[in-house]
C-alpha cells in the first residue's frame, strides 16, 4: 500500500510524465520536415521482416503457398497493425449520370459524371466519378483510375463540370477558406492529369474527388462513408480501417461499376495515386485484386517507402499530423518502427504479380526516394515466384532514367507533384502490360 506522501509524489510523476508527453506529441505535431533525418549515414541498423518466411516457418517456396498462406498472413498484419479494415459486406450502389459530354478536350473524349450513391438517401455518402473515354472508341479501353486532391472541377476549366459540394481542404492560394470548392479554381490541378494524353494514347480516366468518400480530417470518423458503417463504434476499435482505408474501399466500389460500364475495361484498370493517394493506391491494389496494375507516385511513409529507415517522415509524425489515416494499433509504432511485424515491401508485394509502378521526385526527400526504391526492390521475390522481371541491384537507377520490367521505377528531377514526365512513363508501363 502506498502512503499519502507516496501517492501524492506517484500523482504528481505521474501527471508529469503525461504533461511531457502532451508537449511531445503537440512539438511532434509542430516539427518541421527540416527537422527529420535526411542523412543517409544516420539511417539506423534495421531488419526487415521476411517476405518468404511464413508466422509458423514455412519458406514460401511455391505460387500456392503464398496465394493460401503467406498472402492472406501478411494482408492480415496490414489490416491489423496499419490500415485497419471497414466492415466486409455489400453495400447496394445506386447510380445516376450526371452529365455526359461527347465532344469533351476539343473532341478528344467522351466526358461523363456518374453518381455514385451508397445509400437510399439521394443526400447521404456518394461519389462523382469523372469519366474520359477516347471519343469514338468502339470497344472498352483500358483505364487509369485515381482520387484527385480538391474536386474534379480541378481537371478543367469547362463550367460544366459539376463543382464538388463536399467538404475541401483550405487552400488560400485558390481563395478558398471556409472548406467550399469555389468556381475560380477550376483547372487548377490539369497538370497533374495529363488527360488529352491519356485518351490519345487510347485510355480512359476515372477520378473522384477523395473528400466525397471521406474528408481528409479527423473527426473522429462520423463523416464520409464510415457513416455507414454505423456511429456506434465508440470506443473505437484497435483495429478499425482509417481514412486510408475507406478511400480504398472507395476506389473498389468505383470498380464495382465500372464493371457493368461498356466504356471501359474494368479488367484492365490501373489505380494511381500520389502522395497520400498513393498509400492508399498500394492499399487499394493489396486489397482488391481486380486492379490490373498499381502506380504509386511518391507515395513515401506508409506507402512505398520503409517506415524502418527512418529517413524523412516517421510513424510518430504522420500519426500525430494525421490521426485518422491508420489504425489506432498503427500508433504502437511511433518511435518503435523497429517493432513493427510489417514493412512496405511486404504492401508492395501484395500487389504481386501484377504490375506495380513506385516513383520518386528528387526533391521530396520526406518521401525517402531511397527507400522507396528498397521497397519495390526487397519486394521482388514474391514477384519472381510467379517468374516476373524485377530489379537486381538495390542500387537505385540515375535521376530521369526510368527502369522498367514487370515492376517500374523512376525517380525525376523536381518536387512532390505528378507531372506530364510521370504520366509519360506511366503510358509506356501500360502499354506494355494493359494492351
Ligand atoms: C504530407 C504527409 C505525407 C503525404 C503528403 C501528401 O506531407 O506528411 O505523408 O504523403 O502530405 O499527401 O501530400
């Protein structure tokens, strides 16, 4: 038993310790990216887990053992220690063409906007897809799917395209402050879409504003989809998926319509992201083998990168800058990377043997190019099982000189974006494996 004096002195330590941790976790918060380490020879001693060896042993040493075993093992630590998981089960989709123009770009593409309801509720959680197809095309194409950051009013400057009424980042640059798309924003992210290309070259596009299925801020999710999940949740699971995950389920439910659309082959969808659409681009590819092929541009902590290098953006700082994009178990890994019974190569490897595509932009060392180059890399055995071409060196190739086999990489000069030169690497992949 303690004594009043020693309760007193554990109180007062221990009301210390939290007031300590409360300013580590706000200080954390505040750091500012110089703050991280962006020196090579600081990177600590790390190990990562093995792709190949399954929990009771086993060498995976055939396509069997690690479509039956190994796989759903790992998807299962994802799900457990990173991502979390949403509620299985079908939810009935209802959908509505908004508008369809068939002389979209100056006659290059066939420009649709289909609602996507979740509900029975016309004013409850859906989606806009923005849809280009090659305009004449007489058969389904091949496509590029992906969420795009500030509504896809962003792609054009056409009025027509319908302005996202969902909740949208502040950005005083576009005039927006109070979390409402304005109309003068329009065509403000066109370079990061390539669009005139990817229909000349005889794809299609898919994209949808990421804030409609569920806005990217902590509210303790009773926004976007999770809605219809049920709000009772409380308190929330360990495990329950975060934002990253119910963007993912998005893009799958966008793929569930695809699949009764003639316009597009929904056998031969390619999902790209960039940046936080990137995690959730190899999210999405893990989860949902229908995915032909996944891009994940500059995808960094959490996404292609390893979280064990400790270079750039940490588990610490991504979960205190954004608590709602893993899970709550996620958190057991701040400071304590090298605990973690998963890393991005093993995400990247669930994607296997599909094509994946990682690419880095010289400048955005947060992102850790080098270790998202590691990942594709330590991720090759599980492709070379299925007898894929991956890469041989963990030396990662020159600036602008992409490689590409089975996997692809490529690191550019430049900043965190998506630029024409990504796009123009991006069409060879396909070309290659969509065709
Ligand atoms: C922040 C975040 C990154 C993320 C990026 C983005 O920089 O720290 O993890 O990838 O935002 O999505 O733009």
């Amino acid at each position: 038993m303690f004594g009043i004096d020693h309760r007193n002195r554990l109180w007062s330590g221990l009301g210390f310790a939290f007031c300590l941790l409360l300013i580590n976790f706000r200080s954390l918060s505040k750091l500012s990216a110089e703050e991280f380490n962006y020196d090579e020879s600081k990177v600590p001693p790390y190990t990562l887990p093995e792709l190949l060896k399954c929990e009771d042993g086993t060498l995976v040493d055939s396509i069997d053992v690690w479509n039956t075993k190994r796989r759903p093992e790992i998807l299962r630590m994802f799900e457990e220690h990173v991502f979390g998981t949403l509620p299985a089960g079908k939810i009935p989709l209802r959908t509505k063409i908004r508008s369809s123009v068939p002389d979209a770009l100056e006659g290059r593409a066939l420009r649709r906007e289909v609602t996507v309801y979740f509900s029975d509720d016309d004013h409850g959680p859906q989606m806009d897809l923005l849809i280009y197809t090659p305009a004449g095309a007489t058969e389904p194409v091949p496509a590029f799917m992906g969420y795009n950051f500030d509504g896809n009013h962003m792609l054009e400057k056409d009025p027509r395209i319908h302005l996202t009424e969902s909740w949208v980042l502040n950005r005083k640059e576009l005039g927006i402050e109070d979390h409402k798309a304005r109309d003068a924003s329009r065509s403000g992210s066109a370079s990061r879409w390539s669009v005139p290309e990817i229909v000349g070259r005889g794809y299609g596009l898919v994209t949808i504003y990421y804030g409609d299925v569920d806005p990217d801020f902590d509210d303790g999710f009773q926004n976007g989809i999770h809605a219809l999940f049920g709000k009772g949740d409380s308190p929330r699971a360990a495990n329950a998926g975060g934002s990253i995950s119910a963007w993912a389920w998005g893009l799958s439910r966008a793929l569930d319509v695809l699949e009764s659309d003639s316009t597009i082959n929904a056998k031969k969808v390619a999902v790209f992201g960039h940046s936080r659409l990137g995690k959730t681009s190899l999210w999405t590819g893990a989860t949902d083998q229908r995915f032909a092929m996944v891009i994940a541009n500059e995808s960094g902590c959490g996404g292609a990168a390893l979280d064990k290098r400790i270079f750039g953006e940490t588990v610490s700082r991504i979960n205190t800058a954004f608590p709602h994009w893993f899970c709550i178990n996620h958190r057991k890994y701040n400071n304590n990377e090298a605990e973690m019974p998963v890393d991005n190569h093993m995400l990247i490897a669930l994607s296997a043997p599909r094509p994946v595509y990682v690419a880095s932009a010289e400048e955005d060392r947060w992102a850790d190019p080098y270790g998202e180059y590691l990942s594709l890399y330590h991720a090759g055995p599980a492709f070379r099982l299925f007898g894929r071409q991956v890469f041989e060196s963990d030396q990662m190739p020159a600036v602008n000189s992409p490689v590409q086999a089975d996997v692809a990489y490529h690191i550019r000069t430049g900043a965190h974006d998506v630029t024409e030169y990504d796009w123009e690497q991006y069409l060879k992949f396909a070309d290659t494996h969509l065709r």
